[in-house]
C-alpha cells in the first residue's frame, strides 16, 4: 500500500463538504535571487502538523472547521501553464463559494490564484498585498508574469486603486512613476509600523471602496528576522504579530488568501511554520465572523 499524501493539518473533509479549501502550487521558476519556493507547499504541510487543533485565542478548534486539502497542483513546464491550471482550480474553488487558501511557490501565482474570487465578486473586492516589493514593474527579465510583477498583474484584474500593498520598502524608480500615475496606493512598512493592523486594514478598505478582500502575503513582506527562508529578503519589515493580527483584522471582509515565497533551501524550518501557522489564523479569523468562503 503507497503511503497516504501528506495534507494539511486538521484537513478532515471531503471537497464536497468543504468551507476551506487548501492548494499547493509548486512553481518557481521566475525566481531571480534564490530559488526553491517550489519545495514550500510540502515543508508548510509539514509544519502544520506541530500546531494544536485549538486557537486558544479565538476559542475555534480547527477539526470542528470543515477543510479540504487538493493536494499540489502538477510542477508545470511554463508560467503560461501554470497561470492556466492554477486560475481554472481558484475559479472551480470560489465558484463552489468555498474559500481558497493557496500555498506557492512563488508570487506569480498568486494573480491566477485570486482570479477566482475576482470572478464571484467582481466589483466589489480588493487586494491587500503584504510585500516587501512594490512589485509594479510591467515586466521583469522580459517577463510579464515574472513574479516581481504581481501587484501589476492584479491591477490589470481589478484596477490599480483597488490594490493595496502593505510593508513595502524596495521598488524602482520605474514601478513608483507608474504607480503615481496610475494612483496606486499603499503602506510602507515605516508607516504600517505606525500603525495599528487594524488602521492599516480600515484605510485599505476605505482606500479602496470594497466589502469584500483577496489578502495575498508575501513572506518577505515580514522581516527577515521573523521570516529567514525566502527568496528575496529585504530588512526592515513587519514584524510576524503584526501581520497575524492583520488577518484578524481583515477576517470580517476575507474572501480569498495566499501564502508565497517561503524558500525552504535557505530556511531552518521556522520560516515553513510561520506560514502554516497564518493559513491556521486565516482559518479561524474567517470562521470567527461566521463567513467562510466569504458567504455573507
């Protein structure tokens, strides 16, 4: 008997049954520093294990919470490929009305990954994207889709002023006069460091004009410090609890979220149980305002 696939902790339900669904995207390959977020979805299941079912603080036991892990998508050969398979899963995922946790891999994937709730809510969502990058270059090394291009990719989805970048602190000159002029806004890290996550989510949403939120977390978009095991670290940033609390603030508006840019070849293992562990807050935060998969 082969043994049975690894899955997410406490991921005790059938697709069918599901609120929660959990996907593994295995992609790296426009990774320009250090490569091997790939490994990512697999060292997180991992870690996930270490965890208590109990959130102790929000009083949710994550086996009472109906999840489903699909397991990683296949390692695909192109960008091309795995814009196609990962935006036809998230839209199979938001059009159930289940609620989509998307582990990368890199984050490329994560426009496609969000393309789904995009879809179910249409008008009416945003994106909080929490990076250490503005990531707004047009292309990158000749590549559009390069994963230093993801708040560009999701402002060609939903519009410049409906994206939100928090933490950022590392851009070029070209992605800042392009985000002037296409009034892009966002919270540097010093300034959401001033701030409250709960100032910071509100003035998001307010920014933006939506009820609905697609919260997409780069791990770099913490500081090393707290996050050692990513691709490209930059200093300076937010610290792990503030970012937890971010995703309680954001729970009532939650419709969709994505973890990216662990990179396990460079990391201890601490890096791969941060994220488990925010999949985890996400869970509870959705369930504790009563709306998984952003059911109102």
């Amino acid at each position: 008997m082969s043994p049975r696939p690894l899955v997410f902790a406490d991921s005790l339900s059938t697709f069918d049954e599901a609120d929660f669904v959990i996907v593994g995207v295995p992609f790296d390959r426009t990774s320009s520093f250090r490569g091997g977020s790939r490994d990512a979805p697999q060292e997180i299941r991992k870690a996930s294990h270490n965890f208590e079912p109990y959130m102790y603080e929000l009083d949710i036991d994550l086996r009472d919470s109906a999840i489903h892990d699909m397991g990683d998508l296949d390692e695909m050969g192109s960008t091309e490929d795995m814009i196609m398979e990962m935006s036809f899963v998230s839209e199979k995922i938001s059009g159930q009305k289940k609620f989509p946790l998307i582990i990368g891999g890199e984050h490329s994937i994560s426009p496609p990954a969000a393309s789904g709730s995009v879809s179910r809510f249409k008008g009416d969502i945003g994106i909080i994207v929490v990076d250490a990058h503005l990531d707004f270059r047009r292309e990158y090394m000749g590549d559009g889709n390069n994963h230093a291009c993801a708040s560009r990719r999701f402002s060609d989805m939903v519009g410049p002023q409906r994206v939100f970048p928090i933490g950022t602190r590392s851009m070029c000159r070209e992605e800042m006069d392009d985000a002037e002029e296409g009034k892009l806004r966002w919270l540097s890290a010093s300034e959401a460091n001033r701030l409250s996550p709960s100032e910071a989510v509100s003035r998001a949403v307010s920014s933006m004009g939506v009820e609905k939120l697609y919260l997409s977390i780069d791990v770099d978009g913490m500081d090393p410090a707290f996050a050692p095991g990513t691709g490209t670290p930059e200093p300076f940033g937010l610290s792990a609890v503030w970012v937890k609390e971010l995703i309680r603030a954001c729970g009532p508006f939650l419709a969709g979220f994505d973890i990216v840019e662990v990179c396990p070849p460079v990391d201890n293992g601490n890096t791969s149980a941060l994220a488990a562990r925010l999949i985890r807050e996400t869970i509870a935060s959705v369930e504790i305002n009563g709306r998984p998969g952003g059911k109102i």
